[in-house]
C-alpha cells in the first residue's frame, strides 16, 4: 500500500473512531438519564458495541503506522425526552450505516474491509433496536398522558442535593471518563505484545463506564445534568509508562474519592462513592500485578508504540 493511501485510511478510521467514540457517550448519557431499568440496560448493551468498535477501528490505525484519537465526534445533548433520544440515536446510526458503506466503496484491504463489514451489521442492528425503542417510549408517553392528574404527579418531587455530593458526581463521572478512555487505548495498543494484559485493561474500561453509570444516574436522579467532558488521558508511548500512569491514575482516585466521602452527606450517594473507590483500589493492586508480569519482557526488549508498529509490518 503507497504512503499517500495509508494516510488516506488512517484518515478515515480516525474519522471513524471519533464517531464511535460519540456514540458511546451519546447512548450512555441517555441510559444514565432513564435510570434503572430494561430500556436502559439495553441501551449500555448497544455503547459497549460501540466501545468495541471504537477499539477496533484503534487497532488498524496503530497497525497502519497512525496516532490513535480520543477526539469525540458530534454528541447530540439538545433534545429532552425520551422520545426524541431515541430518534437522535436512529439518526446517528444512519449516519454511522452511511459512513460504512462509503468505505467500503473506498478500501479494498480484504481484512479491514471485514472489520467494517462486521461493525456495519452491528450498526444496522442498533439501528432497528433503536426503531423500536421510539414506539416503545411513545407508547410509555402515552401512557403516562392518559394517568389521572393525580396519579401523574405523585413521587416526582426531586430531593435536595447538597453541594459536596454534587461534586463528588460531577468530579466521578469525568475521571471515570477519563479512566474508560486511557484503559481502553492502552489495551490496543499493548494487544499485540501481551493479549492477557490488554485483556484486563479492555475489563477495567467497562467496569469504569459502569462507575460513569452510577454517577450519571445519581445525577439524573437529582434533576442534574452529567458532565460530558473527560479530565486529562495520559497515553505514554512505551507499555511500562501506561501501566505507571493506570496505577497513578487508581491512586489519585481512590484517594480523592476518600477525601469526598470524609464531607459527603446524602448517605446513599456516598454509598455509590464507596463502592466504585473500593473497585479503585482493586484496580490498584491489579495493575501493580501486571506491572510485575511486564518486568520479565521488560529485561528483554523494549516496548514502544513505535516498535508496535514495525512489528505490525513484518
């Protein structure tokens, strides 16, 4: 493949990626929104897919010689209803569905054109999903429409919120953000030299979108909006200095999470803040593990981002 072509594609993944990256949060946000229930776990099924898609579409432009992106494309964050959510989810499936099929127009690598075959058919099945969510909620609407005055009312006054707690939410939901994203592009970039490794930090990305989730609905609940701006990502360029910045990163959080729980006052907020901080500090102790594994390779050879990429074309 000529330089000029592969700067094209990397191109065109990046664009990808940065889409996929949108979807994730875009369908998180309105599962959070929704609260507990079937509607809601079905959507997190779909941003998963997402998020798996966002890493593979991360692989090929590692292997391609390109930089990854944790850019987000257009997230839509206007509309307030159910309803409409799910018609702005329709939509940015058809964008994602037209975008496919353009590419597959455009490339002709037999392997990633499977790649792109296989996400196209998730995305067209996320998209007939989503269809039928809109009836699903009109139809929820409608019934909520024909309840007694009442009835309709009852149970929905929102409960004070105390400063501290809001803090405590807001500043949780944009490090687990942080911490879904930094997990998530090391674990592609270390897959090639040490699948286990890579293997647990894909895991600990989901279990930080499930910490997003608590947080997210806690906020919800609250009549509060949740931040959809992540803190800084550290992305080093050799696998010892990730599973540094992933130790650190656990650390830092743990650490600020105890500092909150120390001032909070609404006692099952703070229980939401207990349970994620204990799950830090396994994390801790996890990454420390696999930083003893990486030691033996380390003696070896070293491992760079860059020396990924030339194994990636031998």
């Amino acid at each position: 493949m000529k330089q000029t072509e592969k700067e094209t594609l990397i191109k065109l993944l990046q664009a990808a990626a940065r889409d996929e990256h949108a979807a994730i949060i875009q369908y998180l946000r309105h599962a959070y929104l929704m609260g507990e229930g079937e509607l809601a776990c079905e959507i997190e099924g779909i941003a998963r897919e997402e998020m798996r898609h966002f890493w593979m579409l991360s692989r090929w432009i590692v292997k391609l010689g390109g930089d990854p992106t944790i850019e987000r494309g257009f997230t839509e964050v206007t509309v307030s209803s159910v309803p409409a959510w799910m018609k702005e989810d329709v939509a940015a499936e058809d964008r994602a569905i037209a975008m496919y099929k353009d590419y597959l127009n455009r490339i002709e690598d037999p392997d990633i054109r499977a790649d792109i075959e296989y996400i196209l058919a998730d995305e067209e099945r996320h998209r007939g999903d989503f269809l039928h969510f809109v009836e699903k909620a009109l139809a929820e609407v409608q019934a909520t429409e024909s309840t007694a005055p009442d009835e309709a009312g009852a149970g929905t006054e929102v409960p004070a919120f105390a400063g501290i707690d809001k803090e405590a939410l807001d500043w949780g939901t944009q490090h687990e953000y942080a911490a879904l994203l930094q997990y998530l592009v090391h674990s592609f970039l270390l897959h090639q030299d040490d699948e286990e490794i890579s293997h647990q930090l894909e895991k600990q990305a989901i279990n930080e979108m499930q910490h997003m989730g608590w947080f997210g609905e806690e906020l919800a609940d609250m009549g509060e909006e949740m931040p959809l701006e992540p803190h800084p990502v550290t992305i080093p360029r050799d696998a010892k200095s990730m599973l540094e910045a992933d130790v650190k990163l656990e650390q830092q959080t743990s650490e600020k999470y105890g500092q909150f729980l120390t001032q909070m006052v609404d006692e099952d907020i703070k229980g939401v803040v207990d349970d994620a901080r204990g799950q830090e500090l396994y994390h801790e102790k996890l990454f420390s593990r696999l930083m003893r594994r990486l030691a033996p390779k380390l003696s070896s050879h070293d491992w760079t981002v860059g020396s990924l990429k030339e194994k990636e074309k031998d």
